[in-house]
C-alpha cells in the first residue's frame, strides 16, 4: 500500500540516505530537473553521486553545467557520469552484462551516495523490461546494504506495451517510492507504507 504526500521537488529536496525511487515521465526534460536536483542536493550534502545513462556522457555533463552544478564536482571526483552502452544477446548475456555494469559504477564508492541510473537502457521489449525486473528485484531485496539512495528513471511510453500495466506494478512494488511527474510542474509521491 502507498501513501501519497508531497509534490515532486518538496520530495527530492527532503530525501535522506536510504531510498530506492523509481521516477515515471513523459517529459525527459522534466525528470532530468528532477534528476539533476537529486545530485546537487547530493553534492552539497557532502555525498558521492553518480549518473549512469544511455545518453553521450558529454552531453550530460554540459547540460550539468549549464543546470548549475559546478565544474568542481567533476574535477574533485565527487560527481562522475557513465555512459551504458545497448545490451546485446539473449537474457541470460544481457543480465550478464547489466551486471558487469553495476560493478564497474559501484567499485570504489564510498556510502553516503547517491545515484540516477536505469541499467537497461532499452525496456521497449518484453526481455528488456524483464532483465530490468530482475535487476530492480535483486536491488530492492538487497538494499539495505546498498548504502546510498537511488533514483531508478522510466519514460512511461517507453516501456514494452503489452503489458505495461503489469510492468509498472512490478516496478512499484520494488521501489520504496515512486515520483510520477508526468508534465513540468504536475506529478505526486507514493511511498511505500508497511
């Protein structure tokens, strides 16, 4: 059961270490304030944080920049950006490498944390959406030990269609809470009660 409190930004600027998130979006430029909100308040409290994406790593960086993260984060080592390459093969070699993945982002982090990441870049297809299942489950049942908080982002339109309600629900029932900001300015925060 969820309890809704909050809207979006009032969420992201009270987040403590500890929280497993998933963001569900329609607007990429929406989440990613929203994203890059959750690493400045990151950086200024001290915390590593690093943003994982599909995206050129470049580019990230400048829009970075240009949101009002300061060059000196980078430059301390206390912000890195990772670019995930597409996953190939069939599930088994997928989960493999989104592994290999998680190893290489989490090696040498040091807890308080924070981290924007989907490591399965593609969720269009039914292996996809399942491979990110799994990794979202593993992540969830062992996130006690994880020792930072995680913001785990979905373009809603973008996931496997078919059966996107049941894919949604999984996600949901694998976060501690989930942003849903459909449009700039709109959205809620359902967090999960126990």
């Amino acid at each position: 059961m969820y309890t809704q409190s909050h809207v979006p930004f009032e969420y992201i600027d009270s987040i403590e270490n500890g929280q497993h998130i998933a963001l569900f979006y329609d607007e990429p430029q929406y989440a990613r304030f929203i994203e890059f909100r959750f690493i400045k308040n990151g950086l200024s409290a001290g915390q590593t944080c690093i943003y994982a994406t599909q995206e050129d790593s470049g580019s990230i960086v400048l829009k970075m920049l240009s949101f009002g993260i300061p060059i000196k984060y980078f430059e301390k080592g206390q912000l890195k950006v990772y670019q995930i390459h597409h996953v190939l093969g069939n599930r088994d070699q997928m989960v493999k490498s989104c592994k290999e993945y998680i190893g290489n982002i989490m090696l040498g982090l040091s807890s308080p944390f924070r981290l924007v990441s989907r490591i399965m870049p593609d969720v269009s297809t039914e292996d996809g959406i399942s491979v990110e299942l799994e990794l979202e489950h593993f992540v969830h049942e062992n996130f006690e030990g994880f020792g930072g908080s995680l913001i785990c982002p979905y373009e809603v339109t973008k996931i496997e269609s078919s059966m996107r309600s049941k894919w949604l629900q999984n996600l949901r029932e694998n976060h501690h809470t989930v942003i849903y900001a459909p449009k700039f300015g709109q959205g809620g925060v359902f967090t999960m009660v126990k």
